[in-house]
C-alpha cells in the first residue's frame, strides 16, 4: 500500500517530464501559461489548434497540482458462488484542467486529445459504470448548468468553467455533476456511422443522469458540458493489483467497471480520427 500511495504522488509529473517539448509561455515571457491565458489564446483557434495547444500544455506538466491528488473509488460484486469482490481504483479530484494553482481552468476536449493525455499519463477514461460511480462516491455534487448557444465555442467553454467555480465556491474534494464524462464503451464500435465518441453523465442532484450513453457525435466533436476523468490504469481487485485492461477483459471481474454486454472497448484509437497538429 506504500507503493502505491507513492505511485499515486509521483506519477503525473513524473511522465510530463519524458516529453522534450519546450514549456509556452505568454507574450511577456514571465509566466507559464495560466487557464486565463489558455482561453483568451485559444479563443481564436478552431478544435485542431485548441486541443494541440491543450496537449503542449499537459504535456508540459502544466496543470494544477491537486489534479495530482488522485482520490480512490471504490465497486462490489458477488461471483456464481456468492463471493464478495472488490476492486479499489484512483480517480483525478476533477475534470483535465490547464493552468496554475492560482489560476487554471477545465478543458473539454476531443477523445483523441484526451487519449492521449491519459496514455502520457499512465490512465485510461471511465466507463459509464465507474462515471455513475464516481458520482455516489463524489464529496462535492453539483446541479448542471446546461447552454444553449455556441456550445462549441471557446468562449462557452470558458463561461461555464467559471459558472462551475461560482457553484463551487471553493469547497474541495472528489467533485462530480459539472460534465458529461468522455468514456469507453462496447457502443463506439457498434455504431452504424464511424469515428464516434462516447459520452455519459452529467448527474443531476437526484443522482439521474441527464446524459444517457450515447454515440451520435463524430470523435472530433467537443463541446462545453465534456470532461475528462483520468483513471489510473493500475486498480486493485480483492488487494491484487492488475491493469484494467486485464479486469475488463475477465469473465467475472469485467462487472466491476462495467455495465454493458459489451466491454471491449479499451482507448480510443488516434488512427480512428482526423489527425490533431502536434
């Protein structure tokens, strides 16, 4: 359990830094880039360009620190024989943020972004079973705030990031309701149409999703209401530590992160969708 805790504390910033890319910084160069610049920049970029920007940074290691404070969840089920399973898994405190501790800001983006993001950081993206379970589990629940207009804009995105803060008011801790969480699903490839991505959530209150499963955008859509949950992708199933891979993949052990008929759905695959400029 040391071990792991002392993973849990190293491993963010310990993959940014195998990437050589240089750190951005503003037009003055005294700063790194803070959420504030982030969106006053990316204001004028299409997705391409934003989610590029959003990788640099993250790449770059320049994220909040809390994001480091993976917060663990955890699921139950009972085998043929009425045995008790259980797996323990680490979850970020909230949605893929850019930006300083003083000021820093969630950014939605596209699943290849947030693929990529999660691979760099030794993570894989929630099912909707662990989204709906993070959610029970979750210290900070907030009522969603749906818009209407240019939801795919920059400028929205922004406009609910600092919606959510003013809900938030501060209070700290494992944080759900404010997105619909990018997830894997067995339905991103059963789709009739290509290039997909899955979404689901946004839990209102009540604990109902607003957000049922769902395939209907092509994979190189993001708008303001999507998150990106980062999962360690080591998880503990009765004490034993195995990669969640090897979990989805088991006859029995599969039930615990998910709750289709269809489990294997792992990552989004980048060949999949229109290349992002790197």
């Amino acid at each position: 359990m040391r071990k792991l805790f002392y993973l849990l504390f190293i491993f963010l910033p310990a993959c940014a830094s195998h990437h050589s890319m240089q750190v951005l910084r503003t037009a003055n160069n005294e700063h790194v880039i803070t959420g504030t610049d982030f969106y006053h920049i990316a204001a004028a970029f299409d997705w391409k360009r934003r989610d590029s920007f959003a990788m640099r940074e993250s790449f770059n290691g320049n994220f909040p620190s809390f994001m480091k404070k993976f917060v663990p969840v955890t699921s139950s089920v009972r085998d043929s024989s009425g045995h008790l399973i259980t797996v323990v898994y680490y979850v970020s405190p909230d949605y893929w943020s850019i930006g300083s501790d003083d000021d820093w800001a969630r950014i939605p983006l596209t699943p290849v972004a947030a693929q990529a993001i999660a691979d760099s950081f030794n993570c894989f993206l929630p099912t909707r079973k662990m989204v709906d379970d993070i959610y029970k589990q979750a210290k900070v629940k907030l009522e969603p705030v749906p818009m209407y207009a240019f939801r795919d804009s920059t400028v929205t995105m922004w406009q609910h990031h600092l919606i959510i803060e003013g809900q938030r008011k501060g209070r700290e801790g494992l944080i759900a309701g404010i997105k619909k969480d990018i997830v894997i699903s067995g339905k991103i490839t059963r789709d009739t149409k290509p290039y997909r991505v899955a979404i689901y959530g946004w839990h209102k209150l009540d604990g109902k999703a607003i957000q049922p499963l769902y395939t209907g955008h092509v994979n190189w859509y993001a708008d303001y209401s999507h998150g990106v949950r980062l999962i360690y992708r080591e998880v503990w199933v009765n004490g034993k530590e195995m990669d969640y891979i090897d979990v989805l993949k088991h006859p029995v052990y599969h039930l615990l992160l998910c709750d289709e008929a269809d489990c294997d759905v792992y990552r989004y695959n980048e060949n999949y969708a229109p290349l992002i400029q790197k």
